[in-house]
C-alpha cells in the first residue's frame, strides 16, 4: 500500500473506475483486437490445441475427428469435425476444397488444373472436387 495515497482518493479512484461504461473502454480495446491474429481454442485427445489461425496450414477428416496440419510442421488431431472447423474457421480464409480437406487459401502455393491439385505451402497436395473447381478459382483470382 502506498502512503501517500489516502483512503478518500482510493475510493474516489475506485468510484471512477467504477463509473466507466462498457462504451467508454470498447473503443480503446478494438482497434488492438483487429491487429492481433485471431486464435482458436480446439480439443485434441490429449488436451486443449491454442493454435492461431495464421500458423494453421490445413485441416483433413479423420472419421469423426480431424487431423490440424501447422506451420510448424507437426500434425494434430483434434476431437472436432471437419464442419465444426470449418464454422469456426469461416471468416479467416478458409476454404472447404473437398469434403476431407479445409485449406487456408493464405497457405495455398500452387494449382495445377490437369490434376487439380492444390499445393500447399508444407508440401502436401490436396485434391479438390470437381464442383468446386470452378468456386476455388473464383475465390482465388478476384
């Protein structure tokens, strides 16, 4: 406890602090949640994955649960499924390519249109379906 500070002005402090509205603070704290990378909280088997959305590559369906592929390199496999990230994920550049397979479009390095393949920037190709071919480039050359 500080001495200099009396106990009238630790309770008009408090008061002052007590009378801020939520429309006073909102605008100081929104401009610093727009510059800040949006993070994700999923369930894995063995516990929680904090991932931002930027360092996830892709996601692919493993049955009920989904394989979370990161910039890092390692995989995770988390208790959710394909729809419900692709929910969580829909408005960061996300892409359902396929049914097994969720593309982060800022991850995406190459398409070859014979195969249609999507390259992605760990390596790995992925397919898109053919109903979506047309979808894909639309989205990726406007």
């Amino acid at each position: 406890m500080n001495p200099r500070i009396s106990q009238s002005n630790k309770l008009d402090m408090g008061t002052a602090a007590a009378n801020l509205n939520h429309s006073q603070i909102t605008p100081k704290i929104n401009p610093l949640r727009k510059s800040q990378p949006h993070k994700i909280v999923v369930p894995t088997t063995d516990g929680l994955l904090f991932a931002e959305t930027q360092d996830i590559v892709h996601c692919d369906a493993q049955g009920s649960h989904s394989r979370i592929w990161l910039t890092s390199g390692e995989s995770v496999i988390t208790t959710k499924n394909l729809k419900e990230l692709e929910i969580m994920l829909n408005h960061h550049f996300f892409y359902r390519s396929h049914a097994s397979h969720l593309i982060n479009l800022l991850h995406v390095k190459k398409f070859v249109r014979a195969d249609g393949g999507i390259y992605m920037s760990n390596g790995r190709a992925l397919s898109i379906s053919r109903h979506k071919k047309q979808e894909f480039l639309q989205i990726v050359l406007c």
